[in-house]
C-alpha cells in the first residue's frame, strides 16, 4: 500500500473537542516504551507523553478513546473503500503522543515488523497549526505536512518518523493519534 493521507477527517468542532478531552485524560505516562518492541532499534525510551489507549498485547487502558478509535476506523475504511484502497479493521493497539520543541522525540522507526501485516494510521489532532511551526510526518522519506484533522495511512513496516515543532506554537501540542490494525 502506498502511504496515503486523508484531509478533513474531523470537523473544526470535533477537532477541538478531541483536543481538550485528550489532553485532560488521566493515564499519560513518560515512563518509557508502552511495551516490548517487536523489532531491532536502539531507541526503546520515549522521551514525550503518551496516553496508552491500547496496548500491543490486547489490555484496553481507556475503553472509551478505543471505541471512538474503533469507529474511526470504520469512517476511513468507508472513505477509503470510495478511493478502492483496503483498510483492515480490528485495532491492534492505539496511543496519541505529545511532541513539542527541544525534545529528542522522533527517530525512524516501523511500527511492526510482524509476519502477520498490519497498516498504521496517525491521526493530526492539534486543531490549530502554522505551516512555519513544522511538525511534518514522513513515511520512507515522504513528507507529509501536519494539518490539522488529516491522517496518513501506511503499511506498518515502513519506517517513519515524526518532526519535532518549532518553539513558537504559542503553547498549541503537537497531538497525534497512531492506530495499528490489523485483519
């Protein structure tokens, strides 16, 4: 599958209702990687907040953020399906992330390296963002400018990584959601 984003996925409300509500949500840590890494990297510590909605190993921490990423899946499989493209549907694990200037957040990674395939979805949900505040994604090598309410989907394999912002968001997070589902 070829890396494909989706613009205007959620509206201007929704937006800025997903935003607050997650980042007031109780269970963000910083305490390091959510779970054992399934491939080879030497960057196992994440050093930016991550809300664990579920974990590769099927234990749901926040069962109202996994329904609601559940039924976003079935929205991008339906526009999705209109562009002839596939999108499996069963969650295998969600977290959103926080990334923010001065921090060493990002590094090229996969998503899995599983026999089984798996597609990732990240899922842009700060509702106001500046082109200048940087912030793009890149799935092996593409870039894709962070805009608000947009999600690029993939092959779990690729490997990616994200763009530390600016300092100057005027306290606005860089927040993103990475869904993995598989068949």
């Amino acid at each position: 599958m070829k890396p494909i984003k989706i613009d205007n996925l959620f509206s201007e409300e929704e937006l800025f209702f997903l935003y607050n509500y997650i980042l007031t949500s109780p269970g963000w840590v910083i305490n390091g990687s959510p779970e054992i890494l399934t491939h080879t990297t030497n960057k196992n510590f994440s050093h930016s907040p991550q809300l664990i909605v579920k974990s590769n190993d099927g234990e749901v921490f926040q069962p109202a953020l996994h329904l609601y990423g559940q039924s976003l899946i079935y929205r991008l499989k339906e526009i999705l399906n209109d562009k002839k493209v596939g999108l499996y549907s069963k969650v295998d694990r969600m977290w959103f992330n926080i990334t923010y200037s001065g921090g060493n957040n990002h590094w090229l990674h996969p998503d899995s390296m599983e026999k089984s395939p798996r597609q990732s979805i990240v899922l842009f949900l700060t509702p106001v963002w500046k082109t200048g505040w940087s912030g793009s994604f890149y799935v092996d090598g593409q870039e894709f400018p962070f805009q608000p309410g947009s999600a690029v989907i993939f092959n779990s394999n690729e490997f990616h990584t994200g763009e530390n912002p600016i300092s100057a968001t005027y306290n606005w997070l860089r927040l993103t959601c990475n869904i993995v589902v598989k068949k």
